[in-house]
C-alpha cells in the first residue's frame, strides 16, 4: 500500500467514524426524552467530544479544513457542519 493509499485509507476511516458516533449521539438525544441526569449529559459530551477528536485526527492527515471562514473574524459566515453531522 502506498503513502498516499494509506492517507485516503485513514481519512475514510475517521470519517466513518465520526458518522458513526453522530449516529449514536442522535439516538442518544431520541432515547433522552424526559430523562435528565447529570450522567447522560456526560455521555453526550464525550460523544461530541470524541467527534471533534476524530475531526482533529482529519488535521493531523492533513486534510483541508472544512471551515475556511472561522479564521476570519471580520465575517459572520457560519460554515456548515463537516460532513453534515447533527450534533
């Protein structure tokens, strides 16, 4: 396998997952309902927290960031999502 099949291996990879922990924290919010607790709030940031992990993870490959406009601060455009997850 090559550098750059390796790179593109790894990029899907840490994609998917993210998808996949979206996924999870979605049915987490769903299953939620009316049960607060301190506990599940947690559960809810990890969640979020290991998606930003993963998107860091993206970073260090080297993939372009998905939100060219945040290093700007003179704009007020918000980008979307990186790859349209609901958290």
């Amino acid at each position: 396998m090559t550098d750059l099949e390796s790179k593109e291996r790894d990029i899907v990879e840490s994609k998917e997952l993210r998808v996949k922990l979206d996924n999870v924290l979605t049915d987490l919010h769903k299953a939620t309902g009316n049960r607060r607790s301190r506990e599940r709030s947690i559960a809810i940031t990890k969640l979020q927290e290991a998606i930003m992990w993963l998107g860091m993870d993206l970073k260090d490959i080297g993939t372009p960031t998905p939100y060219p406009n945040s290093y700007n601060p003179s704009n007020t455009i918000v980008d979307k999502t990186a790859d349209n997850l609901r958290f």
